[in-house]
C-alpha cells in the first residue's frame, strides 16, 4: 500500500452521494427529503437535509475516496442524462447492446458500487473487520515476542516498535481500520464479474405513473438471485429507483434475453409500483428516503402486511 492508502480522508462526504438523492426530494424543496427509521417503526416520518443524511467522514483511505470521488463525477453527468429523458426513449437506447454498451458499463457500474459503498452494506461487515483486526494485531505481537526471544537486546525498544507498527498498519482502532481495509470500489472492472452481469443483463427502464412515486434507500441497488436453489442460482434480478419518477429493473444471468431491452406490456401499475418500493424498503439496513410520506408510510405498511 502507498503511504496515502493509510491516511484517513476527513472531508464530508456521503455514502449516498447527494446528486443522486436529490432526484428523491420535495418538490417544493430541492434540497430536504422524507426518512423513515426502519428500527424505530412507530415514529413518525422526518424531514431532513440532505446535508445531514448518510454522511461518510472517516470512511475511507485517502486512495479510496479519490477513487470514490471521480466515479461520483461520471456517475452524476450520467444520471443527469438519464433524467432528461422518458423511460420510452432510454429502452430505445439500450436495445442494441453494441450501440449502448459504453452507457451500459457505466450504469452498471453506478448500480453495483452504490450498493457496495453504501453505508448499509459497509455495517454489515464491520464486526468481521473488527475480527480480523484483533487476529492481525496478535499475530504481530506473536511474531514481536518470537523476535524479542530470538533478540533479547531489543525488548526495551518493543512496547514503542508495537505501537508504532500498529498505527502504520492501521490495527491502532476499528474505525480507522475499517477506514484502510474496507474497500467498495474496484479499479478494473474486469476483475470483477458484478460489473459484467449487470451490464449483460436484460434491462427496462421504468416510469412510476402520475400520482406515485419511487422511494430509495440506504442500499439504493438491490440485487436478488433466483431460482429454488438461489445460491447455486445463475439467475439474478435487480432493482435500482434512479429517482422518484424513474427505475431501472434488470435480469441478469440466464434470466436475460438475447436483446439488451426486456420488453414490457403497457405501464406500471399500482401493484408493480407497490412491489418495488417495497423490495427497497425491505433490503434497506435501516433508512428509507423518498419525496413522498404517503409512499414511505404505504411501503411500511405492505411491509408490516405481508410476512
């Protein structure tokens, strides 16, 4: 690792980077949306700022938030593209894959990493990394023991050596080695086969009808393998709300077709729109975020309804 790779970025960022939310906020204000707390149900909803929503200070390296950053740069001018346009006329794009496949790489890159990075999934491995902190910390004290036994002459110099060694390796504390060690984003796409199956895959772009909205999450892509033995599966189905007008749905594997369109019959309808909000709030780790309380209040009642 370079020496930046162990230096902790500490500007404000956010795990939901804000271009994309605020494609979710109140009409009457661009910059406030509607949270819902999944852990604590009976409370009401809130609005809050966007500004103090899934913010990601001392979250990563220096080396990943620069990553982190220039994607977040691509990925808005995409969205803003995106946005411009109906849902009839991106299907139209993305029908012949070769044509589309550049604007495709770059969505599928948007849908995998806005799942990895966010701050749902980054909880859900922070009690492994703090694990494995522990296990790496005894060994280098294992291996500054044997040394010491070997070189009695510099046990007066180990207490300092430790912990010297422990800060450059970032084993000092859980946050900062979640910092170093968690890292979301891969350089080449190719090392990665998320990135290939979601490009791959069947897509549709999705338009919720007047009077309904899209609601997103604090894991605003979900990814859901199909089939009677899901983990052996080869057919997968996701799920990214591109904003509160807009979604992207596709299946990947051997669930997808030939073209790069899956083609629908007719619009969405209430059920199919009721379906997919409720798809994002159940794989939300706790937050849900919309421009509509009547959106997040029905997605938890469905919720609550249905086992």
């Amino acid at each position: 690792m370079t020496e930046s790779a162990f230096e902790i970025d500490a500007t404000n960022k956010h795990f939901v980077p804000k271009f994309y939310l605020r494609g979710f906020c109140l009409g009457h204000s661009p910059k406030q949306i509607y949270v819902f707390d999944r852990q604590n149900p009976d409370a009401d909803v809130q609005i809050r700022s966007i500004d103090k929503i899934e913010v990601s200070k001392d979250a990563y390296s220096v080396t990943i938030d620069a990553l982190i950053s220039q994607r977040e740069r691509e990925w808005s001018s995409s969205l803003a593209f995106i946005c411009q346009r109906n849902a009839d006329d991106l299907n139209r794009l993305i029908v012949d894959r070769e044509d589309s496949a550049e604007f495709r790489r770059g969505l599928a890159s948007f849908v995998v990493d806005m799942r990895r990075r966010s701050r749902g999934v980054r909880e859900g491995v922070l009690e492994p990394l703090k694990e494995l902190r522990l296990q790496l910390r005894q060994s280098l004290a294992e291996s500054a023991d044997t040394t010491v036994s070997q070189n009695p002459e510099l046990k007066s110099q180990l207490p300092n050596g430790l912990r010297q060694a422990e800060r450059e390796l970032g084993l000092d504390n859980d946050r900062r080695f979640a910092a170093i060690y968690f890292d979301p984003i891969v350089d080449d796409d190719l090392d990665d086969p998320h990135y290939k199956w979601h490009q791959d895959g069947s897509w549709s772009f999705e338009e919720a009808f007047e009077g309904r909205e899209f609601i997103t999450s604090d894991i605003p892509s979900h990814s859901l393998l199909l089939g009677p033995e899901p983990e052996n599966s080869n057919w997968m189905l996701f799920v990214m709300p591109l904003s509160k007008r807009l979604q992207l749905t596709g299946f990947c594997g051997n669930a997808r077709l030939p073209s790069g369109f899956l083609p629908r019959v007719g619009e969405l309808d209430d059920r199919e729109i009721d379906l997919a909000n409720l798809c994002i709030f159940r794989s939300a780790a706790r937050f849900v975020y919309g421009s509509s309380e009547s959106e997040l209040l029905r997605a938890r009642d469905a919720d609550a309804e249905q086992p």
